[in-house]
C-alpha cells in the first residue's frame, strides 16, 4: 500500500523540521537559506515563499519549539485566580533549567557562548531570536489577562521585559549556593513580581 499524497509533509512543514532539528543539534545555528533548504531537500525558493526573512523562519521555528515544550497554557484556565496562572506559566519558562548541577551546567554554558568571550554574529542572532519569542510569549499572555479585566492597561511589552528580567535573576539564583532553599524563595518573588504587574 503506498503513501496517499496528503500525508506527506508539506515543503513549509518540512523546512521548520529541518531548521528546528539544526537548532536542536547547534542552539547558536544561524539558519542559513541554503543550509535549511538543503536539509529540507526544498529548493531556496520555496523556502523564501514560506519564509520571506530570516527571522521569520526563526520566530516560526521557536513559536514551535515553545508551542511543544508548554502543551498546555495556564493562561486560559479562567477557574484559576489570574495571578496564580501567570505565575504558573513563568514557572513554565524557568522549569527547563532545574536546579543544583543542572542550573550551574545551564549558566556555565551561557557564560561560555554569550559572556566569556565575544559572541560571534550567529550567536548574537540566536540568542535575539530566543529572546524575541520569550518577549511575544510573556506579552500573549498580558494581553489574555488584559482582555478578561484581570490587568489595567498599559505597556505590555515594558511588562514581560521586567517579567523577563525577573526570570533571568532566578536562574542564575538557581545555580547559586544558597542559605535557603531556591524554589522557595523564588516563588515568593513570582508572585511578588506578578503582583506588581497586576496592580497596574
């Protein structure tokens, strides 16, 4: 029995496996045309048709890479108060780091690729690209609570940057010797960071 037409994979389905595969293997890849053309076996054109830039084959592949790694969003469950859900989702983003070993192996490898030495253009634009998606994502779900009444307006953006800048403290406590414990600590200041949103 052969394979119906309709299910093999579409030249755009089949350029973001290429590209999220080479991310995968090289976190800091820089996504050449060429390259992820050759590995989705699609001509350079069709690549440019599906994806007119090079960020937008980026952000195509992170949104996807999130979208698998956070199945299910709490920001929509509206029986949870909104403060708890999205507290629940930025524990969504610090989760993959862990703790101990784990988070000091995590810093060490940012430390190597971002901070020790220069960081070269394609690993400028990586970690761009990441910050790019973790900045829609944290807005998304600004706007979601915005929408239900749960956030007064204001500046989303300036919002998640803080959010985001929260997070990025907790990592690097994560790797850190501490006198308490980290996830303790650190989901008093979750909440006392969200809280600070939520007030307006």
């Amino acid at each position: 029995m052969t394979e119906s037409a309709d299910s093999k994979p579409s030249s755009r389905e089949r350029i973001l496996v290429a590209a999220a595969t080479m991310v995968s293997e090289n976190p800091t890849a820089r996504l050449s045309v060429r390259a992820v053309a050759a590995r989705a076996g699609v001509s350079t054109g069709s690549l440019r048709h599906h994806f007119p830039t090079q960020r937008a084959l980026q952000d195509a592949v992170l949104a996807g890479i999130y979208g698998l790694a956070f199945p299910s969003d709490p920001i929509h469950d509206t029986d949870t108060p909104a403060r708890d859900r999205l507290v629940g989702c930025l524990r969504q983003i610090i989760a993959p780091v862990g703790t101990g070993q784990q988070a000091r192996e995590a810093l060490g490898t940012t430390y190597r690729m971002l901070i020790a030495a220069e960081p070269t253009e394609d690993t400028r634009q990586a970690y761009l690209a990441i910050e790019r998606q973790m900045q829609h994502r944290v807005e998304h779900w600004l706007s979601v609570l915005a929408d239900e009444g749960s956030l007064p307006e204001g500046d989303n953006a300036q919002r998640a940057k803080f959010l985001l800048t929260v997070i990025n403290g907790l990592t690097l406590e994560r790797a850190l010797p501490g006198s308490e414990s980290a996830l303790i600590s650190e989901n008093a200041t979750l909440f006392a960071a969200v809280d600070s949103v939520l007030s307006g």
